[in-house]
C-alpha cells in the first residue's frame, strides 16, 4: 500500500487516465467518445478517493531528479480535494452536454490533464515544479477555451487568453530566476523565516505578482477573462471560474511566502494584495452590473470574486491573521461550489434554449425548474445569502480582516459595500429567470445533467449549515500556506 500514499499517485492517475481516456476515444468511432467520457470520470474519481486517502496521512513527499518535490501538505490536499471534486462534477454534466460533439476524447483527456494541473500546484514542493505545474494547467486550459474553433468567438477568446497568459509565465519565469540567483535553491521549505531581502527580491515579487496574476485575473490583468469564459463550453466555464483561477491565485500567494510573512516580509506585499482586492471586486461587480449576457455576467462576477479571496489571504499574511487566512480558503471552496454550480445551470439553459441572453432567457429557469432553481440558490450563495456557504466564507473574511486595526476596518466596509452591490445584478438577473410565462424547452435535458447541479446545491446547504466538515481541510491548508 506504499504505492498509494505517494504524493505523485494522484498526479498519475490523471495523466495516466488522460491517456487511456484519448485512447479508448479514438479505438472506437461508434462508442468511442462515451468509453472517453466514462473513463475520465473514473479516473477523476479514483484521484479524488487518493487525495481523500492522504488526508488522513501525516503529510507524505515525492521526491524526483534534483529538487523536484512533490509534498502533499495541508494546502495540496485541500487543492486537490476541490480540484479532482469541481472536475468529477464537470466530467458527469459533459457526458451528456458534449453528448453530439464530435472530438470528445480530446475533451476529456485535456480536462483531466487541466485538472492534474490544478491538484499540482497545491502539491509542489519547490518553485520550479510550481511553475511547470501552473503551465501544465495553463496549456489544456487554452485548448479548451477555444474548443469551438469553428467559432469566431471562441478562437478570438483562446487567442487573447494565449498571449496575455503567456506574457505572464514569462515574467513569472524571470522572477523565479531571480528567486534562484538570491538564494541558490527554489525548495520552499529551504528559505530562512525571514524570507528573502534585498531590492533583487522586491524586483522578483514584483514580477510574480505580476505574472501570476494574470491567470488569476486581478485588476487591472483580468481582461481576457471575460472573453475566455463566456466563449468556452459551460464546463470548461464552471472550472476556469470555479477553480482555475483560484488555483493561479494559491501559486502567487504560496511563491511569495519565500519573502517572508507580515512584519519579516522584504514588503508589505500582504497589504498589497488586500488593496488590489478592494479594487478587484469594485471592477468586477460594476462591469458585472452591466451584462446582459449570463455567462459574461458570470465571467466578471468571478473577478469580483478574487478580490473577496485575495483580501482573505493578504489580510491573513501581512497581520499573521490565522482566521483570515481560512476564510480566504473557504472562500476558495465556496466559490468553486457556487460558480462552478452557476455555470452548469447557466449551461443547461443555453443548451435548452440556444442563447446567453438574460432577456431570451426570461421565464426558462421556471420552465427547467431543476437548472432555475439551482441557479438562484447559487446567485444568492455569490452575494453572500444565509445559509448558503458563501455567507460563512465571507463572514470568516471578515471576522479575520476586522482584526487588523483601522486598514481593517476600512476593507471589512468594501467588502460589505462590494457585497451589497453584487445584489444589484444577482437578484434581476434570478427574478427574470424564475419569473413566469417562460416557453418550454424544445427537449427536456437528461438526468445526467441535472445531477452534477443537486450534488452540488446540496453541498453549498451542507457546508452553510455544517463548516466543521470543511475546517477539517482548511485549517491544515491555512497553516500550510503561511509556512507554518
């Protein structure tokens, strides 16, 4: 049983599986694209049982050639966990939704890559195998967002996604580089408490910030998002918003951990972050406000939605605020649940009804009540509506930010402000869903892609009512990423 605590076995169960999940897609022209989907799902269940399995573990490591480590820590399996669950959920709904696409195979095996990806940078050790790991996630995920390419939309979408994200890995590259030339090592659990100083090191967090962040779609870098998600196929949305760029945002923070944390940091890049937050989720609701597309208001509704995590864990750094720190964690799981769950329903009513528009839409969410009814749960759990998790995650932020004197005070007010204004696009864009004399959908959609919606609903009520079932995970993986 040795074999199955290593920290490489999820990893392996993912690119393995994306492998055998191409394969089996193209042996067979018949059946081949269901035995692709059937396997990815397989595969994305056996690495979410993995991580499961190391949860109960005292932390185990992979070592490989040189440096390279792989550590499944507090943050890894938390990552993972929600990495491989929001993917199994995606994998179920596209069995049915991507039923008539004609390239499945390469389908599946880019998503479960995506997802090996994601569960990676939770579990590098070292800041090289952080970077190929945010790579291996940045690469299906540009395949994937222009997936449609006989669409006009979805080729400009991957296009302005490839060159804005590849422009950030090259400045994230040099800042490792630079990280390397300080401090002659890139192992994260090698850097003294202090962390790096110096002005070689202020230029190198610079860099990360700024190269990191583009994938994770902070004010001002986040303008490819609304393009990619809108124009990607619902799945792939529901994991570039639901955990994607949450992903991109956990490799920034734990990369600049090696400068040291709160008053041992070469800056106070935690307040740093926590203003980039407040301008985050400002631009986001208010371009958010303005759509009339659901995907696009779902799209810049996630950018407003990094601010929330990032004044999480900026707060947490610079003030050394345990319970800010968690609640930017639970922020993290919240939203993968609730925009993940968004998207899905946004894409059972495309589907049924061949159009994005709010206006086209009016009446479909009572005429697919499954697909309405989850969705409004979600809209709500976004704005931070009791008992939904979204409320408890945001209350954590809160309590947490409250605890750093006056600047607290002041961001504790932006994120109320932020939260209040979210209700102002929410609540129309449910009301005109769920409103009445919507027309029936030409088809009814298959179970199968209503299922992946009341998992997911009944997870967002669960955790709302029950946070000791998540704080189990959290609470390691905050410890984790404050290098404690």
């Amino acid at each position: 049983m040795a074999w199955a605590l290593s920290a490489a076995t999820p990893l392996a169960f993912l690119a393995g599986g994306a492998v055998v999940s191409f394969a089996l897609g193209r042996a067979s022209r018949r059946r081949g694209g269901d035995a692709s989907a059937a396997a990815a799902i397989a595969f994305l269940a056996a690495a979410f049982l993995t991580f499961a399995a190391l949860a109960v573990t005292d932390g185990v490591e992979f070592r490989g050639a040189g440096e390279a480590t792989l550590r499944a820590d507090g943050l890894g399996i938390f990552l993972g966990l929600v990495g491989t669950g929001l993917g199994l959920a995606v994998a179920v709904y596209s069995f049915a939704y991507m039923r008539k696409e004609s390239d499945r195979a390469t389908y599946g095996a880019l998503l479960l890559l995506l997802v090996a990806g994601v569960a990676g940078i939770g579990l590098a050790g070292d800041l090289f195998n952080l970077y190929v790991m945010f790579e291996l996630m940045a690469i299906p995920s540009f395949a994937l967002v222009a997936f449609h390419r006989d669409r006009a939309e979805a080729v400009e979408a991957g296009m302005k996604y490839i060159v804005m994200s590849g422009a950030g890995s090259l400045l994230a590259l040099l800042g490792i580089g630079l990280i390397y030339m300080a401090a002659g090592t890139l192992d994260l659990e090698a850097f003294p408490q202090a962390g790096l100083q110096g002005d070689l090191a202020v230029l190198a967090a610079g860099l990360l910030i700024a190269g990191l962040g583009v994938k994770a779609a902070i004010v001002p870098m986040h303008t490819w998002l609304p393009d990619a998600h809108a124009a990607a196929p619902s799945g792939i949305s529901a994991m570039l918003s639901g955990i994607v760029i949450q992903a991109a945002l956990l490799a920034m923070v734990r990369a600049l951990v090696v400068f040291g944390v709160g008053a041992t940091a070469v800056a106070s890049y935690g307040l740093l972050l926590a203003l980039f937050a407040v301008l985050t989720m400002t631009v986001g609701n208010l371009l958010a406000m303005h759509q009339r597309d659901l995907k696009r208001l779902l799209a810049y509704s996630s950018v407003a939605q990094m601010g929330y995590i990032l004044l999480g864990l900026g707060v947490g750094l610079e003030f050394g605020l345990t319970v800010a720190l968690v609640g930017g964690l639970f922020h993290v799981l919240s939203h993968a649940l609730l925009k993940g769950g968004a998207f899905l329903s946004a894409g059972v009513l495309q589907r049924s009804y061949g159009t994005r528009d709010l206006d086209s839409l009016r009446g479909s969410g009572r005429a697919v009540p499954a697909a309405g009814f989850t969705f409004a749960l979600f809209a709500l759990g976004l704005a931070g509506v009791p008992p939904t998790v979204g409320f408890l995650s945001k209350l954590l932020i809160v309590t947490g930010t409250a605890q750093a004197g006056a600047i607290g005070v002041f961001l504790v007010l932006a994120l109320i402000a932020n939260s209040v204004l979210s209700l102002a696009y929410y609540v129309p864009a449910v009301t005109g869903l769920l409103s009445g004399g919507g027309a029936p959908p030409p088809t009814r959609p298959p179970v199968s892609l209503l299922l992946p919606l009341l998992v997911l609903a009944a997870l967002v009520i669960l955790f709302g009512v029950w946070p000791g079932l998540a704080l189990v995970v959290l609470e390691p993986a905050a410890r984790a990423l404050a290098g404690g």
